[in-house]
C-alpha cells in the first residue's frame, strides 16, 4: 500500500512541476516564488491546492409545472429541467440583488457592500532545488549563462593530503601505510609469522601523511545595490524593488563560485547599510543620486580590488535628482564607474506625479520609458552602451522583463 501511495505521490508531484513550468512567468509577475536568503536552501513556489473533480446533484426545482412532465414523472423533472438548472430565466434576464445571508457572505447590491467573509484557499508549497529553478528561469527568460569578465579571479588555497613522509606529526601518522612498511620489514628479516602475525611497527616504519598546498582559481562576483529613499518610494514600490533584488541575486549565486553583496541607500547624502535597513529605511531629504555612485566607488576601493572581482551595481530610483547633479553621475559612470564593471544596471520605480509632463522618449530604448531626469540622461548618453542596462519597474508585472533585460546579454 505504502508503494502504492509513494508512486501516486511522484505522479502528482510530476503534474505540478509540469504546471510550475508551464505557469513560471505568471508566478514571477505576481512575485509569488520564495526565494532563499542568507544561505537557505530551495525555492519555494505556493500552488493554488489541485481539488478532485467531483459531481454534485441539486435538488430538482419545485416551482416546474405539471405541464413540463410527463404524467409518470415527479415534480420537479422533465426533459428541459437539467441538474442543478432552475425556472423563470432566460439568457439577458436580471437575475436581481445579491441576498446577504446575514454572515457578510453576499456583496455588491445587497444590504451589506463591506467586505466578504470566509477562507480562502489553500496553497501547495513545491520546493525546487536551485539548479531546477535555474534551469527553469533561463528557459523561461532566455537568460544565457554569464561570461566572467577578463581575469576577474580569487585564487583560493587548499590542503591536500597526496605526500608521504617518513617524518611528520603523530597527529599525521598514515597507519595503514605504516603497518605495510612494519608488514614489509618483517617478511624481509624473516621474523613474520603468517599464522600468528603480529606486526609491532617500529620509528623507521612509520610514514606520515604531507599536505601540499593547492591553489584553485575561485570566480567571484560582487553585486552593490543602491536605491533612492527620499520619500518617492512607497511600500509597493519596495516590494517590486525587494523580489527584483532577490532574482538577481539568485541569478548571480548560480553563475559565480561566491558573490557579496553591499547595499547603499541615500538621500542628500549616502549610507551604507544591512540589507533589512535597505527595505525599511525612508528619508525626507533631497535626491543627490550622486552621493550614491561616490560611495559606491569608495567600498570598491577599499575592499574590492577592481581587478579580482565581477562588479554588478544595481541602481533602483524614480529618477528625479537635484538640478546639476546628472552632469556629476555622468562623469562618475564614464570615467570610473563603466571601466571597472562588468555592467551596470538601473532600475526606475515609476512613481505617479500628474505635475511632470511626460517626456518624448521615441528615440530611446524599447519598453523603457523614463519620468526622471536620470532615466533621461542615461539614454541620452548609453543607448548604445552595452554595459548600461534600463528597465521600467512600475509594477510586479515587469520584473521579469527588467530581470531579461539586465542579465539578457551572459554579462
């Protein structure tokens, strides 16, 4: 029985994983796949729960006339009167007000419009392992994997146990390499006794084990997140920002051997902060997009050799700065920021404000439509820029267009 069950099991866990395949992008639209941070494993996908089909009988109206039966047949049935159909309708006919039953069920024109009560329904956690998930979101986004870019390699080092000495630590002693050599040393002086072997090793037979230093190149990746919190970003808008955060770096973790990740917020001026502060922290100041891009660089300098690591920042923003302050980033991003990195990639939270026109954006990049000066200057200037990547993140909807957009060209 216990087989029986287990083989129903798979079938139906095969059914559903074809139904996450089929259904992946929606799922990523609605933000609705749980992804691992701080080193968890597996991706958690909530399903709607698959329900049995079953038939269900109503019971036969009770207004039918006598003349829609047959003399033998009860009240209730007839040849026009189907399962679970009723009288008096007929298509276009107004079926008339809900009726509230008194426990908030009904809405719309009945007496009560408040809210409706009752469960909803239940979800089925399937939990895919990272290579499955990986595998899934480069089929689905048409993701390549990412190409490391030049010699951006940590070399690591690592014991290896491949020597043997006839000197070393006690703590290091090959013993069955030295009951061999006490084995050997026996036979030859004639003192070995097959049927009673007794081998009593002595200091010239013992051997130790040697570790031999091994370097292995170690392909690491650095992504740095940086978002604007002067007061424009509201709680949808941080979620949107949040899932996209967490695709990418799980995009990264599959492609590198390590990836670290920093995370800046500014307003006027820039911080450095956890990644919990990153989601939570709202300012009232000014927008100095600069500020962000300085402190940017200073972490690089101090902590990641531009040479030995794959730099990725990630700038999230509705793209509004202070006055004078693009023609600064302009320079940051062409003179020191561009040359170090392997791409760097913006993000505009899109934040309704009926007072900005709207700009003509008909010459620049497709499904990218910039409100902010920022935006605006970044097509300006790195259209063509293949190290530049823009996206639009209004709603959840576009996050996996943005994830292809960033990660679309394996850099």
């Amino acid at each position: 029985m216990s087989r029986r069950i287990q083989q129903d099991e798979h079938e139906f866990l095969d059914i559903v994983r074809r139904k996450l395949r089929k259904d992946l992008l929606s799922f990523l639209r609605q933000g609705q796949i749980i992804l691992p941070t701080g080193g968890g494993k597996g991706i958690i996908v909530p399903l709607p729960e698959i329900h049995i089909p079953r038939f269900s009988f109503a019971p036969p109206p009770k207004d039918v006339e006598d003349s829609e039966r047959g003399e033998d047949e009860p009240s209730g049935t007839g040849p026009d009167i189907g399962i679970g159909q009723d009288t008096g309708k007929k298509p276009g006919d107004i079926l008339g007000p809900v009726e509230d039953d008194g426990e908030g069920e009904g809405q719309g024109e009945g007496k009560d419009k408040g809210a409706g009560r009752g469960r909803g329904g239940d979800t089925i956690n399937i939990e895919l392992s990272e290579e499955e998930f990986m595998e899934l979101l480069a089929e689905i986004l048409e993701l390549p994997r990412i190409k490391p870019k030049g010699s951006k390699l940590i070399v690591s080092e690592e014991k290896r146990y491949t020597d043997i000495r006839t000197v070393g630590p006690e703590s290091l002693l090959h013993k069955r390499r030295t009951i061999k050599e006490a084995m050997k040393r026996q036979i030859s002086e004639g003192t070995y006794d097959p049927n009673d072997p007794v081998l009593i090793p002595v200091r010239g037979d013992k051997r130790y084990r040697i570790p031999r230093i091994v370097t292995k190149p170690k392909n690491n990746a650095l992504v740095v997140y940086m978002m604007d919190v002067s007061g424009s970003m509201g709680e949808e808008e941080r979620r949107v920002v949040r899932f996209t955060c967490s695709l990418i770096s799980f995009w990264l973790r599959a492609n590198y051997d390590g990836l670290a990740e920093e995370w800046i917020v500014h307003d006027d001026g820039a911080d450095r902060v956890s990644r919990e502060d990153f989601f939570r922290t709202h300012r009232g100041g000014g927008t100095t997009i600069s500020s962000a891009h300085e402190k940017l660089l200073q972490i690089i300098d101090e902590e990641y050799p531009a040479p030995e690591w794959n730099i990725y920042p990630v700038y999230f923003s509705d793209g509004f700065n202070w006055g004078g302050d693009d023609d600064i980033c302009l320079k940051l991003l062409s003179e020191k920021i561009l040359p170090i990195v392997n791409q760097y990639s913006y993000g505009e939270v899109r934040v309704e404000r009926p007072w900005w026109p709207a700009p003509d954006t008909t010459s620049g990049v497709v499904g990218f439509s910039p409100s902010g000066s920022y935006g605006l200057m970044l097509l300006d200037n790195f259209s063509e820029e293949e190290l530049v990547a823009t996206a639009s993140l209004h709603t959840m909807d576009e996050v996996p267009e943005a994830i292809k957009v960033f990660f679309g060209k394996g850099r």
